[in-house]
C-alpha cells in the first residue's frame, strides 16, 4: 500500500514537471518585427499623376512636395511622358 501511495505522487510529479516543462510551447509567444534599417526609417510615399504639362498637377506635385517636408517623409513624383 505504501509503495503504491509513493508511485502515484512520484507520477504526479512527473507529469506536472512535464506541464510546467513544455508551457512555453503551449501558450503563444509575442512575434517579434525586424528592426527597420536606416533605409525605411522614414515612410516613403509615391505621388503618380497624369501628367505635369498642366497647371493642376504641377499644384498637386507642389502640394506634395510641402506636405513631405512637414510631415517628415520621402515622396516621388512620377507622371507619364
């Protein structure tokens, strides 16, 4: 009987040394992001229009161009020939 008692504490150690063992697999873990090189410290925007032959879009170009300098970030301008 004796022996018996010990057994069953001796495998109630076990498995709940085998739980607390493998709770790291078992509950999710935070992902971590890659570090962001120099590169993309800053947000980049692309502007596309339709053309820079108008007085509009030679506004909007402007307009951009102003925005990024407050705002702190790259723009391109791109437009077709």
């Amino acid at each position: 009987m004796k022996s018996k008692n010990l057994f069953v504490v001796l495998s109630l150690l076990l498995v709940v040394a085998l739980i607390a063992g493998c709770q790291r697999l078992l509950l999710p873990q935070p992902q971590r992001l890659p570090r962001r090189s120099r590169r993309w410290a800053k947000p980049y925007i692309p502007v596309i229009s339709k053309g820079f032959q108008h007085q509009f879009w030679q506004a909007v170009k402007l307009g951009a161009q102003n925005a990024a300098k407050d705002l702190n970030v790259d723009i391109t301008s791109k437009a077709p020939r």
